[in-house]
C-alpha cells in the first residue's frame, strides 16, 4: 500500500485538467472533508474559474493527484462535476474553517494561527492528520520556504522546524463566525488527558462561553488540580457557574489551604450551601482555619500532613505513609510527635528510605525544629524560608502541637498575589 504526504498548500490553487481532453477546468479553490472519521477523509473538491466564481464540486474519485508541481488530472468530469451544494452537518469546506484561524497548542497551551495543513494520501484518499502552526507553514504557503531555508542554513546551519498539531487533538467550533474568533479546540473529551498546568493555559485562553463549557466537562479530580493552576478571578468566574453539589465535591478535592482561599472570596450564602454538601469533618477542618486572620501562617497552612509517634521504626514510619499519602499535600518531611503530641521532631521522606528498616526514628530525626505560631505575619514566614531554605515549614499552636504545614509556594503566593497569575497564567 502506498502512502505519501502533502500539504495543503500544495494542493489550494493547483490547476484541474480534463484528462481526456486537456481542457482547463479551473483550480481548486477549497477542498471538502468529511468530519465523522478519526482523521477527516477528504470527499471533494472545489473548483473555480476566476477569484470570484463561487466553484463547482468534483467528487475526489474523480481526480489524480499529481507527485510532482503538475496539475490535478479529473475524469468524467463532464458526468461528475456540478454545482456547489449546501453541505451536510458532518461536512466542512477545509481552507474556510481551518486557514489562518486560531486553534490551542496543546504542547505550549496558546493560541497559535493555523498556517497549512498536513495531508496524508493513498490512492484516491485523503485524510488531514495534522495542523500546521509553525512559521514554516506560513512560508510554504507564501513560496519563500525553499529560498529562506537556503539563506538560514547558509548564514548558522539552522533547519527550521515543522511545528504540527495532531488532527485528533481538535476539532471545529460550532459557532466560529468570524477570522477573530476561535476556529478550533481541544476536544472535550480528550482534555482530562492533559496536565492541568496545560489546561489552565488553556481556559485563559478560550472566550468565557467556550470556558465554562470545557470546564463542565472534565471529571472533578482533573477540574480541582486545574481550578488550583488558573488565577483567583478567573477560578471564582468557573466556581460561580457550577451547581453546590459540584462546587463542594471540587473543594473537597483542594488541598485545604486552596479550599480556603476560594471560600473566603464566596459570599456567606454561597458558603454556607457549600458547607451543607461537604462532608462534617471537612467542615470543621475549614471554619477552624477560616477563623484566622487574613495574611497570618493560620490562614495559609494546609492541615493535610502525616505525623508519626517518635518511638516507632523506620519501617513502620513508612508502612504509615504508604497508607496515608493520599490524603497529604506533601510527603517530602515528616513530623514526629511526643507521647503528648508536641511536635518534638521532623525527618524526610529521604532518611527513612535509607534507614534500616527497624531503626527507631527518634534516632535520625532531627530535633531542632523550625516551627512558626497560628499567628505568624506572612513577612516573616518568607524570612524564615529564605533563610532556611526550606520547601515546607510547620505551624504550631501555644502548646508546640501542629496544625498545619505552609509550603514556600502558599508563602510566596500570599506575600505577592501576582506572583501566582505571573507563573501559572503564562508570560
């Protein structure tokens, strides 16, 4: 079986000859793609005979794609070829829809411009299988490709690189009216197997309709990890569209220093519904931290984290976080309690993999414990972590017993609130 590839800017404008007779037909102005297989199958094409004739059809039977700049040779198109006709839901005029309209990269989650098309050939099928959206495309399409290629690898020895989109990673929008709005998407479905990272760049780059619409249809763990990624304002806009079961079900799945955030910005109404889905204890836990002052370590700690009794074994310390790591923020230092539940110590994750299985963790913890108080003004809750160097610091209350753990990210982001729309809101 015998495949070749073309782009489509190879194809637009070539001119059509009846094979029989050699008469000119026209060229083509615009191809037509059937949109219900994986890869759209092209099914014809459209031909014109001047920059303004609205074009005739040809079924793609009918024609001979060339390997070499010729023309497209048709059959029978005397039988075959007709007028343009309305097309079917499933169908598409591939150039309209597709050429210099904008589409989401899924590799560097933006906006970026479709330039060509990338086609795959055998016999008399022809399938779209990739997007084009590097600035090679742009070139072929304007015939400088060859000749811009030659001066660059003459003047540094740089190839340019084709920069391609697979076809099964969009799809076209329903409402795409003009070359200023979105022409394409990544496809609902396929959007809970991306980094939440990718897809928060993602929603900040779709219009309001099209984010609400694409949030709603990712499954509530994929929606909590994305919700943690996208800047406060545009999480609370997505927050505010969902129904309380839904809403409560993506903060039970936060880590709790970012539920809190999000509920402090609810009104009280809004909140108290909230709370009547959660479950009790995730409520308890919330208010309790909801009562602290703005800008103070209570405000910010997260209350996930696993503690160990400084009289058990290593091996025991890391059977009890084998079964609790799930419902921690962070494994990376644990923290070891007295028989009162003071916290006396802290060892990582690191110290325990290493040590023997029945060494007593009060023999490798370390005892000098940097710790800060409930009340403890964020400026210096940053001082500390860049003093110490630490990814991760404890909070205590007046009694040394643990409440929660701040981590060096929560710190920055409360001490410069940009500086969480700077990173994950894309330069």
């Amino acid at each position: 079986m015998s495949f070749s590839f073309l782009f489509f800017s190879q194809l637009i404008h070539k001119k059509v000859i009846e094979r029989e007779s050699g008469r000119t037909l026209g060229y083509i102005s615009d191809v037509i793609a059937d949109v219900t297989k994986i890869y759209p199958n092209i099914t014809g094409l459209i031909i014109s005979r001047h920059w303004f004739d609205p074009g005739q059809f040809l079924p793609i039977r009918c024609i001979e794609i060339p390997e070499t700049k010729g023309p497209v040779l048709a059959d029978n198109a005397q039988t075959e070829m007709g007028p343009k006709a309305s097309l079917a839901k499933h169908e598409i005029l591939v150039r309209e829809t597709f050429l210099d309209k904008q589409i989401v990269d899924i590799s560097g989650s933006r906006l970026v411009r479709v330039n060509d098309l990338h086609l795959l050939i055998e016999k008399a099928n022809i399938w779209i299988v990739h997007m084009d959206v590097g600035f090679s495309g742009l070139l072929r399409r304007l015939g400088w490709l060859a000749l811009y290629q030659k001066i660059v690898h003459w003047l540094v020895d740089y190839d340019l690189e084709d920069k391609f989109i697979q076809w099964k990673f969009v799809q076209p929008l329903a409402d795409s009216n003009s070359a200023g709005t979105l022409a394409l998407k990544i496809s609902y479905s396929k959007l809970s197997n991306m980094h939440p990272a990718d897809l928060a760049d993602i929603l900040e780059d779709l219009g309001t309709d099209e984010r609400e619409t694409a949030f709603k249809a990712l499954d509530i763990s994929t929606a909590a990890q994305t919700i943690e990624k996208l800047p406060m304002k545009t999480s609370l806009q997505l927050l505010d569209t969902l129904s309380n079961d839904i809403l409560a079900k993506i903060l039970d799945e936060l880590p709790m220093d970012e539920a809190v955030d999000l509920l402090s910005e609810l009104s009280r109404k809004k909140m108290n519904s909230v709370f009547r889905a959660l479950p009790k204890k995730k409520v308890i836990d919330l208010k309790e931290l909801l009562k602290h002052s703005k800008n103070t370590a209570g405000s910010l700690m997260n209350t996930e984290f696993i503690t160990i009794k400084f009289n058990i074994l290593a091996g025991q310390a890391l059977d009890k976080i084998r079964t609790e790591h799930e419902k921690a923020e962070s494994i990376y230092y644990i923290y070891v309690l007295s028989e009162q539940n003071s916290l006396v110590g802290v060892v990582s994750l690191r110290q325990l993999i290493i040590a023997q299985p029945d060494q007593p963790v009060a023999d490798i913890m370390a005892t000098k414990v940097i710790k800060i108080g409930v009340d403890t003004h964020i400026e210096k809750i940053g001082q500390l972590f860049l003093k110490y160097n630490f990814h991760m610091l404890p909070v205590v209350d007046s009694h040394h017993k643990i409440k929660g753990i701040i981590s060096v990210r929560d710190a920055l982001e409360a001490f410069s609130p940009d500086i969480k729309d700077e990173v994950e809101g894309g330069a």
